[in-house]
C-alpha cells in the first residue's frame, strides 16, 4: 500500500513538471509535504491525547480501588490478582492497537 502511495505522488509531481513545468511541479512536491507533515502532527496528537485519557482512566481504577472495605487478606491478594489480570488485558488491547473499547 505504501508503494502504490509513493508511485501515485511521484506521478503527481512527474505529471505536473511535464505538464506545466518544473517550477510548478515543486510547488506541488511542497504542497504534498506539507500536507504529510500536517497529518502526521494530528496522527501524534490523536496518539497524545488517547494515551492521556488512558492514563487518566487507569489513575481513576486506582483512586477508586474496590478494596477500601475488604480486611481479609486471601481477598486482598485475590483482588490484587484480578486487578493485575485487568491491567495485563488492558496492555494486550493496546498493544494490538486498539485505544478505545468498541461501540463508543
């Protein structure tokens, strides 16, 4: 897909020297670059702002953690347990490039 998308501008700007001349054809290689550069800023904030939520929500889990009440310590651990098998699932999701849970 990446080729495809290299060989389509580089007939762009091959198309636009033939045709209108080399000058032109640099005003639209510019044009090219300047939109990639763009897209890449709003793709790494999207990133910034998703990984900020994420670490909000994580905070949010802790803070309101379900074990103020429990004093036995087997529960503890057991809650403990599920909390560590939530957060490793939450990392599987992520890491397999999901950001947001589906449907929202």
């Amino acid at each position: 897909m990446k080729v495809v998308i290299l060989f389509l501008l580089a007939t762009t700007i091959i198309g636009a020297a033939a045709f209108f001349g080399a000058r032109v054809a640099v005003i639209v290689a510019l044009g090219i670059l300047v939109l990639a550069l763009l897209f890449g800023l709003y793709l790494l904030l999207a990133l910034w702002v998703r990984r900020r939520r994420a670490a909000e929500l994580r905070g949010e889990i802790a803070r309101t953690a379900a074990n103020r009440g429990i004093t036995d310590a087997a529960a503890r651990g057991r809650l403990e347990d599920l909390r560590r098998n939530f957060a490793k699932g939450i990392e599987k999701f992520e890491a397999a490039g999901f950001t947001t849970c589906p449907g929202t």
